[in-house]
C-alpha cells in the first residue's frame, strides 16, 4: 500500500521541485561566464606600452594600490559607449585604471585616446590577444577589481555606465579596501602618468 | 536597453554562418587527431553553443591556434584541456570532468537502471504465475 | 486589413477555446448530449478559425506587407516566393501559430474520427485538447503576436530570412516535427479522460495506440529531417550535436517510444495500465518542456528562438497547471487502475518491461545532461557544460542492452517461456553476427573496439528481424503462407526494427570511419586526400537571387578514375549580409563524397575541406524505414475495425430477419 503510494505521488512531487528550480533559473543569463581567477594574481605577461613600444610592462609594472583593469579595442562598439563613463569615472575617483588594448592595431588605438581622451594611467599593447586568453576574456569590454596585493576580486563583462558602476563596481571595490571610495576632482592630465599631452 | 544594444552590435559582428577551415599541418598523424579530438571537446566561451572547431568568431580561432601550437609542442591532452580550464572554467570543456560535483551527473542514470532491475528481478522473479490459457500472441 | 483579421480570427479561437475547455467537463460529467455535441463541433470550427488566421500571416509574408512586424523582421522582397511562405514558420511567433494550428488540427481529427468511440470519453479527450489550446493560443495572443504591428514608419524592406534557413530543411522540418510534438497530446489527453473516469478498459488501450503511432511517426522523420538538415546545411560533418533543443526533441521520441511499446503490453495483455499512463503524460510533458526550454532563454543553443525570461515565465506557468493537474489527477486515481500482471521472469512482458525502464533511463540521462548546468550554477554557482562526449558515452552505454534485447522481445512468448531453449534458438545468429560485424570492421579500415560492438548489434537486429520471419514461417505448411500470416502490425514491428537496425549501422560505421582533411589547393592544382585525388579545376562568381555566389569546381579520381564532379558555393546574402557556405554533397547509399569551400588563402590559394562519409545515409534511411513500419501498424487496426464492425453488422442484421 505505502509503495503504491510512493509510485503514485513521486511524479507530482519531481515536478514541483522541477518547476521552482526553473523559475528561479529565468532570472540568470546562460551566457555569462565567472571568472577563474578570482582571488588569484594577474597573470604574467610582458608586452609593450601602448604609446611607446620600446618599453616593456610586466606585472611588475602594475600599480601597488587598488586599480582597475580594462580591457577594450577600438573595433568594439561597446567600448565606445564606454569610454566617456570611464572618462569620468577617472577624473571623479582616485582609483587608477590600466587599460589592456586587446586585439586591436596599435595605430588606431593612439589615435583614438587622442581623439576621444585617456582615461588609463597606462596602456597595455596586447595586440595577439595573449594576455586577454590568460585573463579569460570572452567578450570586451571587460574590468577586473586588482587589489593592492595584485589579486584579482572582481570581473565585470560589459559597459560599465553610472547604473553599473554605482550598483556593481563601487560597492566591490569598497568592500574589497575596506573603507568607502571619496570622490576627488582630477585634472584630466593627471591621469595619464606617461604624459600624453 | 543597453543589454539588447549591445546583443545587436554582438551580432552583427557575427555576420557568418560557416566555421572557418584551418589548414594546420602537423608532424604526424596522431598529432593531427590530437588536434581535431580537442577542438571538438572544448567549448567556443562566447558562442550560442558551439565547439571552437564548428565557431568562426576570433576568440575560437585564437583558441585553436593555441591548441595547434600545444600539440605541435607535444603536450598531452589532458595538459591542454586543464590549460583552457583555467582560464575560463568547466564551461568550456563538454566533457564534464569527473569530481564530486559531478558524480550525480555521471553515475545517477546507471544507478537508477540498477535500482529498476533489482526491482523487477524481485518482484518478477519470485511471482507464482497462476496457471490460464498460456497465449502466445493473440492475434 | 488582412493582418486584423488574422487577429482577429485569433482572439475568436481562442473564445471558443474556453467554451470548449470548461462545457467539454460539464458535458461529459452530466452527459448531457448537446454539449457533447458541442465539444465536436467546436473543435472542428477552432481548427477552422486558426487555419483561416494561419492563412492571413502567410499571405501577408507573400504580399511583403512589411507594416507587420514579423514579417519586416524575417523576410524581404527578393526572397524567393517558397522562401516566403516558410518563412512563415522561421521564427518564434510564426512557428508558435504552426504549433496551435498543428494542436486544433488534431482536435478535429479527433473530432471526425471518434465515431464508434464512446461520447464522454471523446467528449472529455476534446475538452483536454481544447484547454491546452487554450494556453497556447492565449500565449500567442499575448505575448507572441505575430500580427503587431511596425507603425508609423513602415521599413522599405525586411531585414529577410536568416540565410540559414532559406533551405528545403526549414520548409518542411518544423511542420513534421511539430505534427508529432503536437500529436502526442491526443494520447494524453486520452489517459487524462481515462483517468477522470477512473476505470481504463483494454478498448482505451486499442482506441490510442492508432494516434500514438502516427504522432511518433511525424516525430521520427521531423527529427531525422533535422539532423539530415543540419548535415548538409552546416557542411562539416555532423548530424547530431546533443543541443538543448535537439535533446528537447528527443526525450518526447523516446518517452514516446516507449509509450508505443507499453501501450501494446495494456492492449494484449491488459498490464502496466498505471505505467502506460504515466508514459502518455510524461511523453506530452516532455514535449511541453521541450516548448519552453526552446523559448525560454533558460539555456544556451544555436537553435534558441526566443530569449524573453518574461515569455518564458508564461509557458513556465502552463506547463505547471497542464503537467501539475495531470500529476494530480494521476496521483489521486491511478490506485483504481488495476492491471492483472501474471508473467513470469522470461517472458515478452518483461522484455518489454526492461525495454521501456532502459528508454525511461535514457530519457532521465538526456534530461539530466541537458539541465546539469543549470542545477550546478543553483548548486554551487559555477558555469559548466555538458556536451557530445557525455551523451554519447552514456547513450552508447544503454543502447547495447536495448538493442540486444530487441530480437528477443521480438519473439519470447507472453507470460512464460524457458531460459535455455531460448538461448539456444539464438546462439548461431549471435555468432554470426559477430563474425561478419568482424569482418565488416576490418574492410572499412580496421578494428575499434566500439564500432565492432555497434556493428554486430545493428546486424544481430537484423538477424532478429529474419529470425523472426523464418520461424513464422516455418509453422505453416508451407513458406509463403507462412509468411502471409504474419499480421500487417507485425510487419509493422519488423520493419521498424529494421529501422533501427539501419540506424545504427550508420551512426557506427560513419562515426569510426568517415575522413575529413582540411588542404590547402590551388585552381589548377590536384592534392592527394587518402585514396582520392581531389582536381580544383575551375572557379567562378555568381549572381543569385538575394545572393552573390563564389564557387570553385572540383573532380575527385579515385584510382586513377573520375568519381564525382563538385560545385561547393560561398554566398553572401545581399539583404542580410550574411556570408554562407553550400557543400556540394555527392551523396551514395553506402558513402557520401563532398567539398566544402574555405577562405580564399594569401597566394591565391584557397582552403577546403574534403569529406568521405561511409554509411552517413543509413542514419536517416533507418528512420524511413521506422516510419513505414508505423505505418503498416497503423493501417493494421483500421483494417480489423472495420471488419469487426462489418461482421456485426452482418450478425446484427442477421439476427433481426431471424427474429
């Protein structure tokens, strides 16, 4: 009697659960990856400056306090819409932004810092993508949270605009320093410390 | 808004629907089968669902050149598969590797068939079939 | 105007949808002989009302009545009138509106051919039928529509037909596929009326086998039109993938499969009634998941329509009250469905019994793959996937006792029969299965281990198959009347089998043997690939209908003699801009040839692909063959109604003039 029971009730029973399960599923984005290098340093890599190809970054070369890392290309919309927020986001905070130039000509690059602005205090060349493989990078523009220890907290895949920046980015980076983020006023030229006009 | 803006621009950077023919060659036959076994295991990480063998998007042939470059270099497969794996986690491998995360995925179906067969062995097995007319088929 | 009425027709279905639903109950329960009635009369005129709905989008789509959203977004004026008319079905919307035509159209089937079916039995089958329909068509009228429309500014031009689908495949894969998707709810919605009335005779067996077979029919070429699709259409080589979609197909064949089987043991021999009900549930069920799955956005797949979470929500929330009311219901009246098992340990009852629990645990197997990703993000929130090397595993690992079983099933006797006579009926073809399996490994080019195992269980089937034949045979006098004996259902079994047989013989054989090279050729040139000598003689630019077309001419000499003489393409579709490639297949029953153009190389050169595919063919062959062998199944059952209805009238009148 208990067996029947059990045969008869088990199917509705399964597909209760099978149900919440999916509707809790609706809400999250199958396309979006984690990072694996979380709490894991940056990669190593040696690669040109942007601006001057004679000289060589490595991880060394990565700044010793909190900073973010963006990686971005010229041939990517996205980064486009980007790139004022980050415009701002530079002068409005002091934490630094290191850009990785991923898979893009290092002629157009320049050209459109000048043009349009540079938000990096220092840019990476990684023209054959190398750099953006090890860092896990499937769709730019992506930033990583580095804290002062040089491990990586944090990815972010997408723009980052005032909505994200305020729900997403600022509270990790808080969270990961310890103390709320102050809002400074920087001259725009302050930021490139390689002196880009 | 701006999830689907950047979903449009996405797509149409995606304006091909082939996979892109490599014409790699290697040092030896096995090489080569090496070569074709791991691009079609391991996953295209921004792809709707693809191999980077099948995937014509940067990312896939960047990927595959890696892979060329690694057998070409005598690494073994499992070395290759764990040097994806790092960089962008178990999504890329389609053959789900075997830990304890996955013990249900890869043991539940035959442990249910086990269950079955016990099952019907017991309650079969030990039934006093009640003599009737035995049919064969009845047609 | 037309795009109103099609609306409009719409919302009218619908209406009578919700008649239909809530007086179908009333009727059947009080059976009241006007609403039932009604029941069959409403069904037909929804079917009416939709076709005529249907029929308004597609002469939209031929009328480029670009004012229409949908068809701005999936057509274009220099598609080709054919194309047009698919493309009806080449996206969510449209395809969404096949599916509720596909539903009604089966309801009226129903309706029409239930004569010598009891009327609250059909009644409450029409009322099942007609409150899925409700969902769907409220699903499409709400959130799907595909007669919104683009104002004020109506495009110049469509965005056209993803170039991927402008391809006989699409005309008519969608349309089979959904006509078994769809079919299944007939047996359902049987074992729900079934259910309601709490008594399930042997006839509610008899009366749903017919049904259930020709839905499975529609769903076994739909699936093998999609992978055939798949193969020549995307050109490198594959057939079947495991994608999500592709597994939402094939849990619904399997359920169903074994659906068939278990509906066969009630009809004989009156057992697993509880079991064959929860199969005609779960197998509907199944198709219902596929519905959302596909439309949902909850997973990753090339063939994904819709990513809407918020569509995905509605079909998520019918799917619940469907399944969850016909769970209930099972769960509260299943324990009156008694079935009267008495057969032993060796015996076709419990062939058949294995047989279902190893498609049953094949189905789980898919299910679990398909949705392992997503419980492990719940689970632990990690991204993971599960591809090709899992499934084909697993498959691989329950397909051996399946198909060994299935010669043996085939022929055991009901109830009871002895182990060792058996076994020792079958010994020889065992053997010689395996021999030739051998022998056949060794000429396609040496032995794998698992194509060897695969190869003599195809053969074995087939040995089965033959078996079967010589020992009917051998009961009467003589050979041909022997084999006229065996009943047209059993032919049924036969080839079907066979089918499989056919199948698996093919995914082996061109899963261990088939070559692909990727070279490097000039025009001009000749390379040696294997055995073949591959020509690239000629090269030329040419305009097609909404394309520009680049194609290369090649002659592939084996041993010095011509082949074949192949035109691959690459097209670049001037509306959507999309570059495409179209292999030139050279196709044989026993192998295909083709060549596959690349990219256009630095020095001129261009890369190619070249593919030798043994057997490819027999994989979609095998599902013909399945086909026909529901087929003589199902005409099987009409025969010997009519007949049967035939003799009583005869005895009926009969006895009248005696009296």
């Amino acid at each position: 009697m208990n067996k029947k029971l059990v045969l008869a009730v088990a199917p509705i029973v399964t597909f209760i659960i099978l149900v919440i399960f999916f509707w809790f599923a609706l809400e999250k984005d199958p396309k979006k990856l984690n990072s694996n290098l979380i709490d894991k340093p940056v990669p190593d890599f040696k690669l040109s400056a942007l601006k001057n190809p004679e000289r060589v970054y490595t991880s060394e070369s990565l700044p010793n306090e909190l900073f973010l890392l963006n990686v971005w290309g010229t041939w990517c919309g996205p980064c486009h819409i980007e790139h004022p927020y980050l415009m701002k986001f530079s002068q409005q905070y002091p934490v630094p932004i290191v850009g990785v130039n991923y898979k893009d000509q290092t002629k157009d690059a320049l050209e459109f810092l000048e043009k349009k602005g540079n938000p990096y205090s220092m840019v990476i060349a990684d023209v054959d993508g190398q750099l953006g493989i090890d860092l896990g990078v499937y769709g730019a523009p992506e930033t990583f949270v580095v804290d002062s220890d040089g491990k990586v907290r944090f990815r972010y895949v997408g723009v980052i605009d005032d909505r994200v920046w305020n729900s997403k980015i600022l509270p990790v980076i808080e969270q990961v320093q310890g103390y709320p983020l102050e809002q400074v006023q920087k001259d725009a030229a302050e930021n490139d410390s390689e002196g880009m006009k | 808004m701006m999830k689907q803006l950047i979903a449009t621009i996405a797509l149409l950077m995606s304006l091909q629907a082939f996979a892109v023919i490599e014409t790699y060659e290697f040092k030896t036959e096995e090489q080569e089968q090496l070569y074709t076994d791991i691009i079609n295991e391991l996953r295209c990480p921004k792809c709707q669902n693809q191999t980077i063998a099948e995937s014509n998007a940067g990312l896939s042939e960047d990927l595959r050149y890696i892979v060329y470059q690694q057998v070409s270099n005598g690494s073994t497969k499992r070395e290759i598969l764990a040097y994806m794996q790092e960089r962008y986690g178990d999504f890329v491998l389609y053959d789900p590797p075997v830990k304890p995360s996955n013990y249900f995925l890869w043991f539940a179906p035959l442990a249910v068939f086990l269950v079955i067969l016990i099952a019907v062995l017991l309650k079969v097995g030990r039934r006093r079939i009640k003599p009737e007319q035995t049919g064969t088929e009845e047609e | 105007m037309i795009p109103e009425l099609g609306n409009f027709l719409l919302i009218m279905a619908f209406i009578n949808a919700i008649f239909l639903g809530v007086l179908s109950f009333i009727g059947a329960h009080y059976q009241h002989q006007g609403l039932m009635q009604f029941s069959k009369r409403a069904s037909i005129s929804i079917f009416a009302l939709i076709l005529a709905s249907f029929v308004c989008l597609t002469i939209s789509f031929i009328n480029n009545d670009f004012s229409v959203a949908y068809v701005a977004n999936h057509s274009n004026t220099q598609l080709p009138i054919h194309y047009r008319i698919s493309a009806v079905w080449g996206a969510h919307e449209g395809s969404l509106l096949l599916w509720v035509l596909i539903l009604t159209g089966w309801m009226a089937a129903v309706a029409l051919f239930s004569k010598s079916l009891p009327k609250p039995l059909i009644t409450r089958v029409l009322g099942v039928m007609g409150f899925i329909a409700i969902g769907f068509i409220a699903f499409t009228l709400f959130t799907s529509n595909p007669f919104d429309r683009v104002l004020p500014f109506i495009p110049i031009d469509g965005s056209d037909l993803n170039p991927l689908l402008q391809d006989f495949g699409l005309i008519v894969h969608p349309p089979m596929l959904y006509m078994g998707y769809v079919g299944f709810s007939v047996v359902f919605a049987f074992a729900i009326a079934g259910l309601l009335q709490g008594d399930l005779d042997h006839n509610w067996a008899r009366w749903s086998r017919p049904w259930t077979t020709v839905a499975w029919i529609f769903m076994s070429l739909g699936i093998a039109l999609g992978s055939w699709w798949a193969y020549y259409e995307l050109g490198w080589g594959g057939w079947w993938f495991w994608d999500p979609v592709e597994n939402a197909s094939f849990m619904p064949w399997l359920a169903g499969t074994a659906l068939i089987h278990s509906l066969a043991a009630t009809e004989k021999r009156g057992v697993f009634k509880s079991w064959t009900v929860l199969l005609a549930i779960l197998t509907f069920s199944l198709s219902l998941l596929g519905t959302f799955l596909v439309r949902s956005g909850v997973l990753t797949s090339v063939h994904s329509f819709a990513n809407d979470p918020v569509r995905g929500r509605f079909i998520l929330v019918f799917l619940g009250i469907v399944v969850g009311a016909s769970l209930l219901i099972y769960a509260i009246q299943s324990n009156k469905i008694r079935s009267k098992a008495n057969f032993g340990l060796f015996s076709r009852e419990t062939a058949l019994l294995f047989n279902n629990a190893l498609l049953a645990v094949v189905t789980f197997m898919v299910l679990l793959g398909t949705l392992h990703p997503l419980i492990q993000e719940a689970f632990t929130g990690d991204k993971s996937s599960v591809g090709p090397p899992y499934f084909n595993l697993m498959f691989s690992i329950f397909m051996i006792p399946i198909l060994i079983l299935m010669p043996i099933g085939q022929q055991i006797n009901w109830k009871q029969e002895s182990m060792k006579p058996m076994l020792t009926k079958y010994w020889l073809w065992a053997i010689s299965s395996i021999l030739i399996a051998l022998a056949m490994v060794i000429i396609m080019g040496g032995i794998e281990p698992m194509a060897l195992v695969g190869t003599t269980l195809g053969l074995w089937v087939l040995a089965g198959c033959a078996k079967y034949v010589l020992a009917q045979a051998s009961k009467s006098t003589s050979f041909t009347i022997g084999v006229k004996k065996i009943s047209r259902s059993y032919w049924g079994m036969l080839v079907a089998h066979l089918g499989v047989a056919v199948t698996v013989l093919g995914v082996v054989l061109t899963s261990y043997y088939s070559i692909e090279e990727n070279i490097k050729i000039s025009q001009g040139e000749t390379v040696q690939v294997e055995d073949l000598d591959v020509e690239f003689y000629d090269f030329k630019n040419t305009e097609g209908p909404n394309y520009i077309s680049s194609a290369g001419s090649f002659r592939i000499y084996s041993e010095g003699e011509l082949i074949t003489d192949l035109h691959p393409e690459k097209r670049k579709y001037n509306a959507s801009k999309m570059v495409m490639t179209e292999a030139d297949i050279d196709a044989g029953l026993f192998r295909d040839i083709y060549v596959v153009m690349g990219e256009p190389l630095d020095d001129g050169a261009w890369a190619i692909s070249v593919y030798y595919k043994p057997f490819v063919r027999w994989i979609w062959l095998g599902s013909i063959f399945m086909a026909l062998g529901g087929l003589l199944a199902v005409s099987d059952k009409r025969y010997r109604q009519r007949r049967r209805e035939k003799k009583q009238a005869k005895s009926e009148t009969t006895s009248v003039v005696e009296s």
